[in-house]
C-alpha cells in the first residue's frame, strides 16, 4: 500500500497529456464566449455548452475511463475548471453540478450496476445531472432536511420539497437526500427525473448565475427503485458532505478563473484609458488594486492545489480500498483511520480553498469595477458579470460562514463545533 498519509506529497507537474487537455479546454472556452455573452444577456442556457463540452470529453472529465469519461486526476479536472471559470460562474456551476456534486457522488459511492447503469450516459452528455439537497426550511444545516421516503418493501416512496437545484429543469438524473420515516436515517438515492410524480419549476429573478438554471423539485409520492439507494440506508448525510469537498474545490478553482479574468480585463482598460493627462494604468490608486488582484489570485491558486492534491489522495485511496474489499462500504468509516484522516484533510483544505478563494473572487470583481468607473457598471461588461455571478459562490457550497466554523473546529477539536 502507498504511503497515503504522507500528507505533504504534492506534484503540481503536468504531463503532456495533461497540458494538451487544458489547451483544448482553452480552445473550448474561446468558441463558447460570444454566444455565453449573447445567453447571459437573454437569461437563457447557452446551447453550445454541452456540444462543445461534449466534443472534448469535458463533461466526464475525472470520471473513470470504465464509464466513458477521460479518467483524469482531480488536479487536472480542476485546472480545467479554473480555465472554464474565466468564461464565467454560470457556465462553471453548470459543470460543478454535472460532475463535482453530480457524477462524482456516482463514482464515489455508487456500485458497480448503478455506475454502469447511469454514469456511462453522463460523460457523453446524453443525461446531465445535478445535487438536491437544500430545502426551503434546511439549508446551511442540511442534517434538518424533512423531505421523507417510504420503505414499502420492494421500491421506496419520496415525498418532499428541494429548492435552488443546479441542472434541476433539465437534468435526467439527481441525488437526493431523505430521512426515512419512522427511523430519522437519512439516506441518499438516485432519481431519474422523468419519473412520474415529479414536477420541476425553474427559479426566476435570480441577481446573477443567469446561464445556469435552477429549480424547485417537488417529489409527490415519488417511485424509487430500491436498487437506487446510494449506499447504505443512513449514509445520506455522510454521501452528501462528501460531495460538498468536491462542489466546494470546483467553486474555488472557478473563482480563480472570475479573477484571472478581471485581471486581462482591467490590464486592457486601464492601458487605454486616461484621465488626468495619462492612462489610468500610471495611476498609483489603480496599481493597488491591480496588485491586489494579482495576489489573490496566486494565494488561491496554492490553496486550490494543495486541496486538490490532498482530494486526489483520498480518491486513490478509495479506489485502492473499494478494490481489496468487495463489503467496503459497509467497512469505509469504521475504524479506518487512514480514510477518516485523509478525508478530514481534504475537507478541512477545500473549505480554506473555498472561503478564501471565493471572497477574493468577489473582491476583485468589486475592484475591476472601480478600475473601469461607469464603463463597469453595464450588464454588457465582463466585470460586471462576475460581480453579480460571485455574489452567489460565498453562499453555495457551503455558506462561508459555516466554512468559517468547520475550520475552527478542525483546530480547535468537535467538542468545540459552533453549528
Ligand atoms: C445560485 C445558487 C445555486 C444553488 N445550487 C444548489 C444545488 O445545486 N443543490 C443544492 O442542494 N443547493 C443549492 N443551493 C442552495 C445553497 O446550498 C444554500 O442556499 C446554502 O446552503 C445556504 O442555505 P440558505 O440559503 O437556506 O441560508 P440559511 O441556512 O438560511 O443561512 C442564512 C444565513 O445564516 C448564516 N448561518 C446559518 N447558520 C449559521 C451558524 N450556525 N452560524 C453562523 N451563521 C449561520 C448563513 O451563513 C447565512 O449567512 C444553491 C443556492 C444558490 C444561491
């Protein structure tokens, strides 16, 4: 067995393989930015998206070879993401809700016949999923979810509400949470959305995200198959926190694209625009900000990494552990103490990741608009965009504020846990 717990291995070296990629994600991004720009401005799902993604395998990035996608490490998935993220939020969330808290939950936790069964048709685009978890009266604190099954002995009945899905008003497949009734376990399942007994609406009016839709899904009595429990009965919450490491280092690596952007774009104006006898650029105020910019952008760019490296780790893990363990799931938690350090880690550097990276994120949007004056604040501006897509990624994923106390209490120990 590997030396897993060597928690400072890191190699942020790319291969080949793994340059050409991130070039023809580049390569992706530039074809879709005219019509992401014509889609944001009409609120509509930008169409090309999941053809041009589909043509380079990003939609099953780091999804196992075995099931169509590339079979790439979470650092390569991840400095894909940054790249997207550049494009904007909308089209990154998209993507954190198809692949980091909707196939990788699959990958992570799913066997072998709901792998093959549902992943293979996500990596080709034929089937987009997405992540219901937050409820109008749970949000922060997904543990007081009521949405509730029924075991009626050969397939379960849903019965509840879900709000703020990513995907939701076109995904074919989700994952839910559920608290069984009569047993308070909460349990994770498989929904395929085109199950009768289920109605989607789409949340309007949302401030920025405009690109990507979300949904209210309302479960009416809903069939499920019994073969679509997601592990075991009472590991629902436990799937679901997984999933939230992977949404929240998409989010951070996302939000270094938002920055990187912001940067390309005030470098080009405040070259070109004088005021007072010079181009704003010889301005000592705007070199603030812009130096500002460009350290936020490096500060989160090693806190992205480190996290994605210590996530890679457990997936390795993982992988190794499923293989000599034909019960592993039953066996993953107990008394493992690999798997519970190498997870705390991963969980402990992707909230870091995130809080930092996304107030950044945020902040820098803030400055680039400053750095443009009233050439900023027009829906048409790129800043702009990010301005409004970014307010949302400090609530997401985790609101910050909860990360805040996670993080505290990865210090401090879980007798002092604040939420
Ligand atoms: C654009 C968008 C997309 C989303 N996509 C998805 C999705 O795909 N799937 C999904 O399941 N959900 C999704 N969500 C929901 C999101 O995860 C929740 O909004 C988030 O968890 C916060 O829940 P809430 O909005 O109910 O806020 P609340 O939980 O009501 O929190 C309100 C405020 O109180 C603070 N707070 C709460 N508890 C504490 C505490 N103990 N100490 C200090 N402060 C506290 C919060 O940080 C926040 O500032 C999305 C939300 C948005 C806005």
């Amino acid at each position: 067995m590997k030396d897993y717990l060597n928690l400072s291995r890191m190699n942020f070296e790319m291969s080949k393989s793994q340059i050409d990629f991130i070039s023809k994600v580049d390569n992706s991004c530039r074809n879709l930015r005219k019509f992401e720009e014509e889609s944001y401005l009409l609120e509509k799902f930008n169409e090309k998206l999941i053809p041009e993604f589909n043509k380079i395998g990003m939609l099953g990035c780091p999804i196992s070879k075995q099931y169509g996608g590339l079979g790439y490490d979470m650092l390569t998935y991840l400095l894909s993401i940054e790249r997207i993220g550049e494009e904007g939020s909308s089209i990154r969330t998209f993507l954190s809700a198809h692949t980091s808290i909707g196939q990788l939950v699959l990958q992570n936790w799913g066997n072998e016949e709901q792998n093959k069964e549902y992943l293979t048709n996500t990596t080709n685009g034929k089937s987009i999923m997405g992540f219901a978890l937050t409820e109008p009266e749970a949000g922060s604190d997904p543990a007081s979810l009521v949405t509730e099954y029924e075991d009626c002995g050969t397939y379960f009945v849903l019965r509840g509400k879900k709000h703020w899905i990513g995907n939701g008003t076109f995904a074919k497949i989700i994952t839910t949470y559920a608290r069984e009734k009569g047993t308070n376990k909460i349990s994770a399942f498989i929904v395929e959305m085109d199950s009768q007994n289920i109605e989607t609406i789409e949340m309007k009016n949302k401030m920025g995200l405009l690109t990507v839709k979300n949904a209210e899904i309302f479960f009416n009595n809903c069939i499920i198959p019994k073969k679509n429990l997601i592990g075991l009965k009472g590991q629902g919450l436990n799937i679901a926190y997984s999933a939230l490491i992977d949404g929240r280092l998409s989010v951070a690596a996302g939000s270094i694209g938002v920055m990187q952007d912001c940067l390309n774009e005030v470098v080009t104006y405040s070259k070109s625009r004088k005021q007072h006898g010079s181009v704003i650029a010889k301005k000592q105020l705007i070199q603030h900000h812009i130096s500002q910019i460009a350290i936020s952008i490096e500060t989160s760019k090693w806190l992205v990494y480190r996290a994605g490296c210590a996530r890679q780790k457990l997936h390795e893990y993982l992988i190794e552990f499923k293989t000599n363990n034909k019960t592993w799931i039953s066996k993953l938690n107990r008394d493992n103490e690999i798997y519970k350090k190498l997870r705390f880690e991963a969980d402990r550097l992707a909230a870091i990741a995130k809080f930092h990276a996304t107030n950044t994120a945020f902040d820098c949007a803030n400055r680039s608009i400053q750095i443009f004056g009233s050439a900023g604040y027009k829906k048409t501006s790129r800043v702009a965009k990010h301005f409004l897509d970014t307010r949302a990624t400090t609530i997401y994923e985790g609101t910050n504020e909860v990360l805040e106390l996670k993080i505290a209490s990865a210090i401090l120990g879980n007798d002092y846990s604040s939420y």
